[in-house]
C-alpha cells in the first residue's frame, strides 16, 4: 500500500510541475498580449508582470480577472484564448495541489 501511494504522490507531484509551468508560460503569453494589445486593462490590472511588477494587488486583480471570466469581455481574440487557457491551467493547479496535501493525511491514518 505504502509503494502505490508513493508512487500516486510522485505521478501528481510531476502532473502538479507540469501544470505550473505551464501555466507560468501561458500566463507570461497573456501578459505581453495584454500589454500589445489590451494595454489600457492591462494598465487596470496594475501592469503586471511575471515576476517583477508581482505584488499581492496584482496578482489578486489577475486572478480575480481569470477566475471571473473577464478576458471574454475584451476585444483581442488571442488574449481571450490565452486567458482562457490560464484559467484552466489555474484551476487545474488549484484541484490538484490540495490532492498532493490530503491524500498523504487521508492515508497515512
């Protein structure tokens, strides 16, 4: 039992280091489309960046704007479509991160 779950804990941690770099390149992607191509709400959005301009405002009006749907809102197709692809990537990290905290808990009673 103690090997499968090693093995379960190994296969999500590579899944959850795949989603996460993913979801970095993207979000880079939406951000400099952002930038081009919807400066004036990127500008809204605090000018965020990667990692430089990456303040907890920025990254909550970021999320919040993933989370919420706002990128359908906006007129550039390529930012629609990247933004939906980091919503997805977030959500995905954020399902699976907890999974990497509970099932050790869950069967290590």
């Amino acid at each position: 039992m103690e090997a499968i779950l090693g093995f379960v804990m190994v296969a999500l941690l590579i899944v959850y280091g795949v989603i996460v770099l993913l979801y970095f390149r993207r979000l880079r992607m939406l951000l400099l489309a952002m930038q081009e191509y919807e400066s004036k709400l990127w500008e809204k959005l605090g000018s965020p960046t990667l990692f430089l301009n990456n303040s907890p405002r920025n990254s909550y009006a970021l999320s919040k704007f993933l989370l919420t749907k706002q990128y359908m809102c906006v007129e550039s197709e390529q930012v629609r479509l990247l933004g939906l692809s980091a919503r997805r990537l977030l959500l995905s990290g954020l399902i699976v991160f907890p999974m990497l905290l509970l099932i050790p808990t869950v069967f290590s009673a």
